[in-house]
C-alpha cells in the first residue's frame, strides 16, 4: 500500500510520519500484510536520513 519497494533490501525506507501512520492502520485492520520495515528502522523524511548518516560517534569519555 504506502510502502514502497526498494532496489536493496537491507536500504533503511525514507517515509513521512503519516505514510508510517497509514501503513500501520492498514496492517492493524487487516487490510494489509506487515511491510519488510515492520520492527526496524524507518526515517522519517530525507533530512532524518542525512542526519543520522552524518553524525560521528567518537566514543570518548567526558
């Protein structure tokens, strides 16, 4: 329904809050089965994805 198939499975989907929203209702009422992305990561729009993929964790201690 709202999700969309991607080339590379293992590629984390790029969703807005509602389509999530609207997946999920779907899944709840039966009208369609639980996406690939049920129970995993989802970005919630592009620059959640930028921004995740961007940050660095140095590890060090304060």
């Amino acid at each position: 329904m709202n999700s969309s198939k991607k080339k590379n499975t293992n590629e984390i989907p790029v969703m807005t809050l509602s389509d999530v929203f609207e997946t999920l209702k779907a899944v709840g009422r039966g009208d369609q089965v639980a996406p690939k992305w049920a129970g995993k990561k989802v970005y919630i729009g592009f620059e959640a994805k930028e921004y995740w993929e961007n940050i660095g964790f140095k590890g060090e201690c304060l």
